[in-house]
C-alpha cells in the first residue's frame, strides 16, 4: 500500500503524539486520520502549526503526569479486597490477574485505570496479602495493596470452642483426680467423695424412762 506522511495533532496511542510527522497508509489517512482531525498533510501551510501543536502538547503532558502523581498518593494507601472461592483444602479455583485487579479498583474506589499499568509477575493463586507494582506514567511509578480472601465461611467458631474447652476440662479433671489420689482422698464429686465430705450425725441420747406413780 503506498504511504503518505502526516502532522499528528492528536495524541494517538501506538503512533505518536501531537506535532509528530509519522508516515502512514494512505487510506488509513484518508478516511480516518483527516475525516476525525487527528492528522493533517504536511505541506508548508501546516508546518507552520507545529510550535502550538507542540506547546499544546508540552502542557497535555504536564497534566497527565501531575494527575498521575496525585493518583500514586491516593493508591498507595489503599487495599483492593478480591474474594474468590476456594475448595476445602483452600486453594483457589481460578486465579487473579491485572485485569481483575483493574475491575476491583473501578467497583470499589471509582478509579478507572489501565490494566497494563498493573504490573503483575505472575497470575496470584492463593489467598493472602500483596503488593502489586502500578505504572502509572513513565515518571510515577508505586505499589498497592491487593488483599485475596476466600469466599467460603470460616469453621463455626463455637464448635471449635467447643472442642477445645471438651479437651481442657477433661485434662483439668484428670489432674484433679490424680492429685486426690496421691493425697488418699477421693475427688470431689464422686460418691466416695461426697460421703466422707458430709459429717456424721451425733448419735441421739436414750429417752429418760418416765416415772410411775403409783
């Protein structure tokens, strides 16, 4: 396809930014770049635009990376919470990605940010707690916090004291009882120990015969 070259005056991902002269297909100009005002031909009439193009662009730029670095305080401070579901032996089924850290950070905070500004190593697979690198802008970089938890209710925390407390009271008994033993005693609470605990009582004086008048 035969190539044209174009002034940008519009910063277009991918292919440059205001002031540019890149070289493209010349369909691709002709019935996109012009007709949207994102590209002019060059000849002398339009060179003569670069200086505001570029001035326009110096303070886009500017902008953009003040933004940005207001955005970097703010994130750094706060924790994305991402529940999955886990099976029984906790491992996740699944795993968590830039692109579902992007989707935490819009529902919970109203921050719309590029998934590729996320930068994740690695897919996260377990639950926990992380540290996930953000680029915002080639001159603000920073991390965030990404909290996984599971979706799955925790054990019933009564049945679990339940169990313990069963386990300390039995051992708790279980010294007692030895320790009586050792001291010749039987253990409060049982029969033996009720009845030597109750006090005997006093045997009760003959009745004095009555005397018989006669």
């Amino acid at each position: 396809m035969p190539k044209t070259e174009v002034i940008l005056t519009s910063n277009i991902v991918g292919l440059g930014a205001e002031s540019d002269q890149v070289k493209v297909n010349a369909g691709y100009a002709r019935n996109y770049l012009f007709p949207q005002r994102l590209a002019v031909p060059v000849c002398g009439v339009n060179k003569r635009r670069l200086e505001s193009l570029r001035q326009r662009r110096a303070e886009r730029e500017a902008h953009e990376l003040n933004t940005m670095m207001e955005l970097a305080k703010s994130i750094s401070k706060l924790i994305a919470v991402i529940q999955v579901k886990t099976g029984e032996d906790g491992k996740m089924f699944g795993s968590v990605t830039s692109g579902t850290i992007a989707d935490t950070l819009k529902t919970q905070f109203d921050i719309m940010l590029d998934k590729k500004k996320i930068h994740l190593e690695k897919p996260i697979h377990a639950v926990g707690e992380y540290e996930v690198e953000l680029h915002l802008h080639h001159d603000v970089n920073t991390s965030m916090k990404v909290r996984v938890e599971s979706l799955n209710p925790p054990p019933k925390l009564e049945e679990q004291a339940g169990v313990e407390g069963g386990g300390k009271a039995g051992r708790v008994t279980e010294k007692r009882g030895r320790r009586f033993e050792r001291e010749g005693k039987p253990e409060a609470g049982t029969e033996a120990g009720a009845a030597e605990a109750k006090p005997e009582k006093p045997a009760r004086a003959p009745k004095a015969e009555k005397a018989q008048f006669l």
